[in-house]
C-alpha cells in the first residue's frame, strides 16, 4: 500500500505548533504551496516539503521581499525614523532622520548591515582622529612656520659645523639625505645651539620620544659644539 494522503488539519496543526496560521483550506500533494501567515504577521506561502525540512518564514529570516512595517520596526530599534512608505526593492534607497535629526536616504541593504548616517559618521570619525588621537600628534606643539632668520645661510653654517654628517651616534645609516633639527622643538629658536644635523631617517625618529631625544641632542651638543657654537652666532653680521 502506499503512503497515506495528509489531510488539512494535520498540516494545520503542524503549522500551529510553531504559531503559524494556515490559510490555505484545501492539501493536494507536498509540492502544493500553502498560504501562511507567521507569528510576526507576515503573510507567504511554502509548500508541505520544505516546511517539514525547516524552511519558514523568510521575513524573518531577512531573506525575500521584506514588509514595510518590519523595516520601520528595524529603523526604530536604533532610533531612526522610516520617512518612506512603500518598499520597492533594495536597490531603492528608503528615506529617514537619525537621531541627530539629519535627513538622508539609504538603500534597505546597506542599513540592515550595519550603514548609519554619514554626518554622524563624519563627527565620530573627526572626533577619534582629533588631538591625541590624530597620527600626526605631536604633544600639542603647532605647525607653526619657521623663523626668517632659518635661511639657507645658516643651514649651511651648521652643515659645515656638524662635518656634513648625522651627529646621531645611534643612526641607522638608512638615509643620505641630511636635514637640520630643532632640538627643543621650536622653530623659531634658531641659535646654533638648538640646531643639530641629522639625516632623514633620524630627523623622522625624532618625532617620537620626543623628551628622549631632547636630551639626547643637547648632550651632544654641549660636548662637541659649545665652543663652535659660540664663534658663529654672529655669522649673519
């Protein structure tokens, strides 16, 4: 004998036990789709086989057509109005406010996975990167210009002081391009005394550490330059 026919109050039943309501009135065979609404109100259809392997409601699951009403119940959840009525696909971008109060649109897509409104975004962002956050902090010291008097005259006085070599004596030697630095960090002090040769590399490891480095230069330069130093603070007379 075969497998007996299921009538319709069985696959009712099945459907009730999970709090679904079926709609449909009559079974014919497994393949049949049968009209459903879930327990979150959203009406679909599957047929007798796949509900039996697992597969529901796809509203619920996020696949499929979603309703309008789960899609301002999802916008709510993170205090975000829904301004747009109608849901056409996800390709169609849904107007809404944030809780800012910025007005902007936003494909279905995008802000179920996670997008939120760009201006938001923007002052978040600026916020992190601003003061001790900004990669190129450096202690609170402005990019001020430097002095008139950091001419091309007296870079050359304190290459030719320093032997046209980086006076780090823990250099790298990665670098031949030499540079003049500002022991203290201040640009517009320009005596010889604040200045010391480095190469690139060194000039550029400087930026960190900073009081380390303060300390190292100046002990360098109090014990082979102080004398130097001396005869050329009137080099530009």
């Amino acid at each position: 004998m075969g497998k007996k026919k299921l009538d319709i109050e069985f696959v009712r039943s099945e459907f009730e036990k999970e709090g679904y309501i079926l709609l449909t009135n009559e079974y014919i065979n497994c393949y049949q789709k049968l009209d459903y609404i879930c327990p979150r109100g959203h009406e679909h259809s599957i047929c007798w086989t796949n509900y039996q392997q697992g597969h529901q409601c796809p509203y619920c699951d996020g696949q499929g057509k979603p309703d309008i009403f789960v899609i301002k119940e999802f916008f709510e959840k993170y205090d975000y109005k829904l301004l747009d009525n109608k849901y056409i696909n996800d390709a169609h971008k849904l107007r809404y406010r944030c809780p800012e109060y910025h007005e902007h649109s936003m494909r279905w897509g995008n802000f179920r996975n996670g997008k939120r409104c760009p201006e938001c975004s923007k002052v978040k962002q600026n916020l992190q990167i601003t003061g001790e956050n900004h990669y190129n902090w450096k202690g609170g010291i402005t990019c001020d210009p430097y002095g008139l008097e950091f001419n091309k005259k007296l870079k050359t006085v304190i290459l030719k002081r320093d032997n046209y070599q980086c006076q780090n004596t823990d250099c790298w030697k990665t670098s031949k391009r030499l540079t003049i630095h500002h022991i203290d960090y201040n640009k517009k002090n320009c005596w010889p005394e604040n200045l010391i040769t480095l190469c690139n590399s060194c000039n550029v490891r400087a930026n960190k550490n900073r009081d380390h480095w303060q300390k190292v230069y100046n002990g360098i330069m109090h014990v082979e330059n102080g004398d130097i130093n001396n005869r050329i603070v009137s080099y530009n007379k």
